[in-house]
C-alpha cells in the first residue's frame, strides 16, 4: 500500500515521523513553514498539494484538523470504489479517524493500523463495523499457529454462544503484535487485531485477573482481559479469561448507547 502523510505543525511532524520509524516507504509532507525532516517533501498550499497527489497513494494520512482536510479533498472525491483511503490524525496522536473509502478502500484498516502504531484510538463509522460491539482479547505463548488460535476462539464462542459476526476487534498486548499465528488468524477472519501498550495495560483501572506467569514472561499483570477492556470504548467483561492449550481468550462489550437498546446486541 503506498502510503503518505500530510501535516502542517511541529507536533504532527513528530506523530509522522514515528510513523516512518516503521511504515516503510511512508512518503512525508510538510508545509514549507516548518523546519524540513530528512527526506520530506515541503509544499506551501494543501488546496493545491492534495488535489496533485490524490491519485498517486494508496493512502493518505493527514495530521490536520479534519475540516481542513475535507475541503482540502473535496474537489478529488469520485467514488469509493476507486478514491484512496484518507484517514485524519489529530496532532496529539490521539484519534485516528477513517474519513473517505473506509471499506472498499482500505481507510478502516488503514486507521487501526496507524492507530496501533501511535498508540491511539481508531474511530470508525462505517455501520456494518460500528454495530459490533464485543472485542475479543487473545493472549498465546510464543509460537502458537493460526489452526491453534482459530480453535481456542471458536470454542470458546461456541460455549458462550456469542456469534463471530458480534466481534469488532481482536485485541492483544503489543509484546505480541509480531506473532504470525495471531497476525494470520486475525486476517483469515477478516477481524482488524488491535495492538494495546504495555504502559495502558499496566495503569489500566479496570477489574481484570492479573496473572504471576504472564508477569514473569511478559512484565504484564494480563494480557487478554486487559487488551480486550482497553480497546473498546466502555467496556465490560462479559467473558473472563479463558486458558486453552497456551492461549488465553476473554471477551469485553462496548456498552454504548444505541447498542443497548438493541436486543441483538446482547
């Protein structure tokens, strides 16, 4: 997916650069009044730069208020079939939010991914995604494959009756953001995995088992209560963790508003 970042402060010029520190080939943009880092590209007008290069990326990232990149945007827009996938970062590294192509373009994806990389929160409107409302927090020794962790979860489903299609996000501890069998299976059932810090995890507030093994391994207290309570929006645990053969399952539900009031939610 070739990538670019538009921003016009200091504080967004360093929210892109910890992009770059891992999205490789992540072409950067700055507005000329700002000292340029190594290897971006200043420009003096948005109106004027956005319109050039909308066609040319996969995905844009602006680090800008969101008004100012909807009118930045608006002349280029055709379909979202074919428009790339903006997403808007506030300069504190805060929110990331899928504003154009959120399904078929990828900017759903794109948000989660840039937001697992900050630190911050994806916020995503799309109804058929906002709907859900169960996360499911997974934790695994090292090494544990697909097969292994598709298992454990529909099990553990399946004994609760809890349908996948409820599920928004997988959710675990960024000591395991690199494990494949976790990476793998999160993309065979097309459920974006959120990575959640290891600072959150440790100064989260909320009532979940802590774990003296998993403190020994990892230096956590948890691992998939934990993950799956942080990466919702008020969220409670409805599944308490579960052990299966090496990994762990637990399920937390975003009790919104207009979500409890739907009985299919529950």
């Amino acid at each position: 997916m070739k990538l670019a970042a538009i921003t016009f402060s200091p504080q967004g010029v360093l929210v892109c650069e910890r992009l770059r520190e891992t999205v490789a080939d992540l072409h950067l943009y700055v507005h000329e009044a700002l000292p340029t880092p190594v290897g971006a590209i200043p420009f003096s007008k948005v109106m004027e730069l956005t319109p050039a290069i909308f066609a040319e990326y996969d995905g844009l990232i602006f680090v800008a208020p969101t008004g100012l990149v909807i009118r930045s945007i608006t002349s280029s827009v055709q379909s979202k079939l074919s428009d790339p996938a903006v997403v808007v970062v506030d300069v504190g590294g805060r929110s990331v939010v899928s504003l154009l192509s959120g399904h078929e373009g990828g900017a759903n994806d794109l948000a989660v991914l840039v937001a697992n990389l900050i630190d911050a929160e994806p916020i995503i409107s799309t109804t058929t995604e906002a709907v859900k409302n169960l996360i499911v927090g997974i934790g695994c020794r090292k090494g544990k494959s697909e097969t292994e962790i598709i298992k454990a979860l529909q099990d553990v489903l399946s004994a609760e009756e809890i349908s996948l299609s409820r599920v928004r996000y997988f959710a675990t501890a960024d000591v395991k953001a690199a494990e494949a069998g976790l990476i793998q299976a999160a993309a065979t059932l097309e459920i974006p995995l959120r990575i959640i810090s290891s600072e959150r995890i440790r100064s989260c507030q909320q009532s979940f088992e802590r774990s003296e093994f998993v403190q020994k391994q990892v230096d956590l207290p948890a691992v998939a209560e934990p993950a799956a309570l942080l990466a919702g929006w008020r969220t409670s645990l409805i599944v308490q963790k579960r052990a299966c053969n090496g990994i762990t399952i637990a399920v937390a539900r975003e009790n919104c508003l207009s979500l409890a009031l739907d009985p299919a939610t529950h």
